[in-house]
C-alpha cells in the first residue's frame, strides 16, 4: 500500500510544479479559480493513474 502512496504523492508534487512553475517560466498570470480547478484535476488525476496502476500490478500478479 505504500508504494501507491508514494506514486500518488509523486504525481501530485509532479503536477503542482508543473500547474504553478509553467506560469511562472511563461510570464501567464492566471486566476485564483484556474489555480484551484487545475489542483483538483490533478488530486483526481492522480488518483486514476494510481489506481491505474495497483490494476495493472494485480492483473501481473494473477497471470
């Protein structure tokens, strides 16, 4: 179980880096309600690609 824990906490980082550095290196201001909207995306984000992979983890293990 840690190791997904560890993978979700990666793409979260991963993704708030990118949601709030890409601006910043681009010059784009974006509002506050892009900001929190882009956050969700990427808690659910990477919520589905961590459930991703303990399927694919299970199926590996069953064959």
């Amino acid at each position: 179980m840690g190791r997904y824990i560890s993978i979700y906490v990666l793409f979260v980082c991963m993704g708030n880096v990118l949601l709030f550095g890409v601006p910043l290196i681009m010059g784009d201001l974006v509002g506050e309600f892009d900001r929190v909207l882009g956050n969700v995306v990427i808690f659910f984000g990477s919520f589905i690609i961590t459930q991703l992979f303990y399927i694919m983890n299970v199926i590996q293990k069953n064959n």
